[in-house]
C-alpha cells in the first residue's frame, strides 16, 4: 500500500523538505574547484544540525553495508552514492551531484541536483540541462487520478529520444516516514500503469541519465555506482505530494 499522508503529516513532510531544500543550496553554494568532497559533506553535517534535523544517509544500512556519510556527492561518472574523501578533489569541468536526504521530526525530505563546475564540453552540458527538463515534465504527470507509470514514461520519452540512456538499476520511491516507501517509481515504463496516484501521496521522482551507456558498475566501497563506460551522468530529484490541484514541489528551495 502507497501510505496517504493527512493534513498533520503533510505540514511535518513539510518542514522536512524545506529543510532538505535549504541544505542542498547551501551545499551548492560551496561547490567549486579545489574543494575535497569530504570537506562538502561535512559542511553539510553541519548545515543538517544547525537546522536541527539529522542525516537520513548517515550509518544507512542496506544489508550489511553501512553509508558512512552525511550526504552523497558524485561526480562525473559517479552516478549516485558517492560518498565524500580528503582524495576527491572537484575540478574544473567536473560535473558534481549533491544528494541531500535529512529527517526532521521523523519524516524524511529527499532531493539531489547536478551542477556544472567551469567549462565542459556541449555534450555535457546537454546531458544536464535534459536530465533537469525530464524531470520538470515527469513531475507534471504527477497528477491524482494518474498512475504511476504515467510518471515513468515521461522521464522515458523525454530522454531517450534525446539520445540519452536511462538507469535502470536504481529508481524513484515513495518518501515520508522512511526513506524509501511504496511505489517504486522507475524512470522508463508504460502510461496507465501501476498504483493510481491519490492527493496525499508524497514522491521521491529522481531521473538518473547517463551521456552513454545505461550500464553501471559499483565500486569496491560498495556504495557509489559509476557508469560502466566511464562517461558522465545526471541525477535531478525532487520530492513531490499529489494534490487534488496537481503536483507541488515540497523540495523548492526558500532562499
């Protein structure tokens, strides 16, 4: 079951994401050449604190690995799940992904955005600006009285004919007392599929494109997936509530 949250729910959800927003600017903000990733992902441990939230990624566990970072950084070919080091250092026409996912109150705001540093190539550029558009317009269906698959095709026939691949290893979910409930919303599917979408509903939708291959691979630390052909990829998320009046962004940013 796809948990509906009630007004009381709505407002902590809220709050949460406001948080979550307000923490990935902020992390933004700092993004530049010549800064490590650790030093990023501490600058928002403390961000995450300051707002008296807590991180939903630190010590999350899936099996028996445990993420041991406050958010996730990825770049260029680190298609999600980077996680910070001293070692990593952003350069000029590096592509960067910053994933920030707090909880507050307990319930969780998730949202991630991939940013260009200096100069890179047209093709590049490109990829990030069509990831960021494919969401936008994956958003737009989501619509109560929709399904979710209505969802998922539209990040699909936005991307593909673009000459982009999509991920399939890893998809969008439902957000709210956890970080990943029902549905799974995966980027590539077929209209009038799946749960139908009822005001309430609170969705993680999160695009991840790579410029070739849809191939990755996981790296030793068993948490950051690359693209198995070493070319870049683009992760843009929002989460969103289903509304009688249409889809609202909970994850806009107040600057």
């Amino acid at each position: 079951m796809i948990p509906v949250k009630n007004s009381a729910e709505i407002l902590k959800m809220r709050a949460a994401c406001e948080v979550a927003a307000t923490v990935l600017y902020k992390v933004i903000q700092l993004v530049e050449p010549g800064v490590n990733t650790y030093d990023l992902d501490q600058a928002g441990k403390r961000f995450i604190h300051e707002m008296g939230a807590t991180s939903a990624c630190y010590n999350y566990r899936n099996g028996n690995k445990v993420y041991p970072g406050y958010i996730c950084l990825s770049i260029n070919e680190e298609v999600v799940h980077g996680i910070g080091s001293l070692k990593r250092v952003v350069q000029d026409g590096d592509v960067v992904s910053v994933d920030v996912v707090i909880e507050l109150d307990g319930y969780i705001g998730d949202n991630a955005q991939t940013i260009i540093v200096g100069n890179v190539s047209d093709e590049v550029r490109f990829l990030i600006e069509e990831t960021r558009k494919s969401l936008d317009y994956a958003i737009s269906f989501a619509k109560a009285g929709g399904r979710v698959g209505d969802i998922s095709y539209a990040v699909q026939a936005f991307i593909e004919p673009r000459g982009l691949s999509i991920v399939r290893d890893f998809v969008g979910h439902g957000v709210g007392r956890s970080m990943h409930e029902e549905p799974q919303i995966p980027n590539y599917g077929r209209k009038g599929k799946g749960d139908k979408l009822k005001p309430g509903m609170t969705l993680a939708i999160e695009p991840m494109v790579n410029l070739g291959t849809p191939r990755i691979r996981i790296l030793p630390d068993g948490w950051t997936a690359v693209t198995l052909d070493g070319k870049p990829s683009a992760h843009f998320e929002h989460t969103v509530l289903i509304t009688e009046e249409g889809p609202e962004i909970l994850t806009l940013p107040k600057k």
